[in-house]
C-alpha cells in the first residue's frame, strides 16, 4: 500500500479529501519563515484562523457593553457554554445533558471522584494504569489518603509486563476479575500519554461493571483524537483537556462527561457552586440549592467566555471535517510514518524501535519513539531542523502526525530527517 517514494506523499496529499483543514491553522515557521514539521498536537494543538475573531468578538462585546454582555452580546455570556455542548457529546458520543466544558482536567477529576469514589471498607481500592499521567497518579492518591485508606493498599496499578512497554488487555481483565469486589474505581486513560496505547474503554467498561465498580477515564489524549461512544460504552464519567487535540490554547478550559443514569442521582456527593444552580432561579440568591438537571449541575463558577470562545471556534473545525473521516486519515498517516520508519530501520540496524501498539486499533495518531542510543540527542537535533515534537523521560520521543493539519510530505520529511541526523 505504500512506498518510499516521495511522490507518494505528494500524491497522497493531493488525494487527500480533507487537505484543504491545513489550510484553517496557522503553521510555526521558522526564521526564514518556512514552515516548520509540527508533529505536536499531542502536546499543544495548533490556532485555527478563525480563533482570533471568536475572540475578539468578545472583546468587542466587553469593551462595548459592559456587564449588558451577559445578555446582549452577540453570543450572550450568560448562556455561553450552551453554545459548545453539542459540538462536545458528538465528539464524546454522548447526549447533549451529559457533557460540559468546565474547570480544567485535574479539577474536573477531583470533582468527579467526589462523586464516584466513595470507598467503604470492603470496596475501597482504585485502578489505575501503572505509568498514567503524573497528576492523575497524584489526584487518585490524594482521594485515597483524603478518606482515610492507605496508598499502598488501595491503589493498584496496571502494568506491562518485564520486558514490554504496553499493558495488556488481559492483564487489566485478569485483575478486575481477581479484585473486582474489592475496587470503588476504575480510573484509566483513554490513551496513555507516554505510549500512544489506545485501550479498549467499552471493554474495560463491560468488565468493571460486572463487578459493581464505577468506571471513568482521562481522555486528555482520546477527545479529538479518535471516534468515542462514552454513552454507548455505559462509561460512568470522564473528563479531558482541550488544549491537545482539541486546540483549546494553552491552559484550555476542560471538559466531562456524567453518564446520563447519574445526572439526576441526587444521592450522588458533589460539590456545589452556583452556576450548578437550576438556571430559572439562579438569580433570586436562594441559598437552597436546585440542581440543574444535567452535567451542568457539576459547574460551580461562571466559565472563562474567553476560553470558550477558542474552544467554540475548534470545535466547529471538528463539526465540519467530521471525527470519523479524521479517523480515517489518521490511520493512514499514522501507519504511512510507522512504514517509513520500519523500511528506514532495515538501513539502520533497527536504530528506531516503536513502543506504540502496531495495531492501528490499538492506538490513536501519536507513535512513541526509542533510540538504541543516544535518544536526547536525537530529539534536540530535530528540534534544531524544525521538526517540533516532545521528549518524554527516561527515553521516548513522542511524534504525533495529526489528521487536521499534518500532511503525508510532512511524515516523509520527518522520517528523512530523523535517520539523516544518526548518518552524520
């Protein structure tokens, strides 16, 4: 299917349906003003043209109205985050009363396991993934010592095996079998940040839910990265940023998802702020608290507009080029550098080793890189060509060619550089 011709990157951009999605970002360039490889999506999405207006047009609403904005800007603030919420569910698959962009990710986690961890002294544990984020290690610890359990007993983590870099399916299988009975909270990533992993969520959801545990996953990695049914899959919650694939901007407002059979669970612990508050009195000042009946109800102060507005102006680049198609694509853009790379090792004495799962089910538009040697090297070298990707320790180079604004020469270019560098 593919070649290491150049030409087949050519023709395979001019083929390509959703070529024109490049055209919406802005691309770095470097000092003499070519555009730079940008394989970091994974890290910080790119702007879309269209984010400075969105923003601006708040500006112009603030600078000309005042606190009238609220009601009469030209996207009133008061009901802003409405304006996000189906773009949002169609991205999470979800329905429209159980998602919303709120807080940033760890709060939203926390907020979230005030709902759903809460451990009596038969089920108390948590599962995690062995090498997750650092902050979700530190949040899921915190709410351990928070209700009076201890770390080394109530969390279990998730691990590939000696020797391997991925967790296995049936490994995770294996321990929510063994201490399902004993586990409040299955809290997993939808892709691990370090290995590019996509794990089966409708499975590990299927399986925690037959030993009564409560199932959330950190989809920092997965939202706008690949097709989710959290919905469909029965997931109980998640919560993501949208500073990634999502190109929120840096420090981008977040996201969650409340299942649909909790939102109106008024047994359910949460913490309460006041843009929770049923909208129809929220400005009569009662202190008696009525819940709006949807995930909204988990908001507890009025959103960042300017936030939104960045966010409101990605999400309708995502409506438009539509998450299946982007799919698509990323599997043939992912699985064109994972070629290159592999024909380019049969030169190399297999210099490059992919830790990323093969199987392009198995994983999202990110390939995690380890050197034989000298892999810091490497990194800072490409950086020094213009090809913009991240360093993750102790050894991964993390590349993520991303559907809506990577092109097929930018991976053939890519792959030209990383082995031309170990030639010198």
């Amino acid at each position: 299917m593919y070649t290491t011709d150049k030409n087949y990157a050519k023709d395979a951009d001019k083929n390509d349906p959703l070529r024109e999605f490049r055209n919406r970002f802005h691309i770095p360039r470097d000092k003499d003003r070519n555009e730079v490889i940008y394989l970091c999506g994974n890290s910080l999405g790119l702007q879309p043209f269209i984010t400075k207006a969105y923003v601006e047009q708040e500006l112009e609403d603030w600078k000309n109205l005042g606190v009238e904005g609220h009601l009469h800007a030209q996207n009133p603030w008061l009901p802003y985050h409405e304006f996000l919420t189906e773009k949002t569910a169609a991205l999470a698959g979800a329905e429209n009363e159980e998602v919303v962009n709120m807080n940033s990710l760890t709060v939203n986690l926390h907020l979230m396991m005030v709902s759903f961890y809460r451990p009596t002294n038969e089920r108390y544990k948590i599962l995690i993934e062995g090498n997750c984020f650092p902050s979700d290690h530190y949040a899921v610890q915190s709410q351990i010592r928070f209700h009076g359990f201890g770390v080394a007993d109530a969390l279990i983590e998730a691990k590939p095996r000696e020797g391997e870099s991925i967790t296995r399916m049936d490994d995770i299988l294996e321990i929510i079998d063994r201490e399902g009975d004993k586990i409040a909270l299955i809290m997993i990533a939808g892709v691990n940040y370090y290995s590019g992993q996509l794990f089966d969520m409708k499975g590990i959801t299927e399986a925690g839910h037959k030993k009564g545990c409560i199932v959330g996953f950190d989809l920092a990695h997965a939202i706008g990265n690949v097709p989710l049914y959290l919905h469909d899959w029965d997931v109980d919650f998640a919560v993501w940023c949208n500073y990634k694939y999502m190109n929120g901007g840096p420090g981008a407002i977040g996201g969650a998802f409340i299942n649909k059979k909790h939102v109106q669970d008024a047994t359910l612990p949460k913490f309460l702020g006041w843009w929770g508050h049923d909208k129809g009195t929220r400005f009569l000042m009662d202190s008696k608290y009525i819940p709006i009946p949807t995930a909204e109800s988990w908001q507890l102060s009025n959103p960042p507009i300017f936030q939104l507005a960045a966010l409101k102006a990605s999400l309708d680049v995502f409506y438009e080029a539509n998450i299946e198609k982007l799919r698509e694509k990323s599997v043939q853009l992912t699985g064109y550098m994972e070629y290159l790379i592999n024909e380019k090792n049969k030169e190399h004495n297999n210099l490059i080793e992919i830790i990323t799962p093969a199987n392009p089910d198995a994983r999202g538009c990110q390939l995690s890189l380890r050197a034989k040697e000298n892999g810091k090297i490497m990194h800072d070298r490409l950086i020094k060509e213009c090809v913009f990707c991240d360093w993750r320790e102790p050894d991964v180079i993390r590349v993520a060619p991303v559907p809506l604004y990577n092109t097929f020469e930018d991976v053939y270019c890519f792959v030209e550089i990383l082995f031309k560098q170990e030639k010198n």
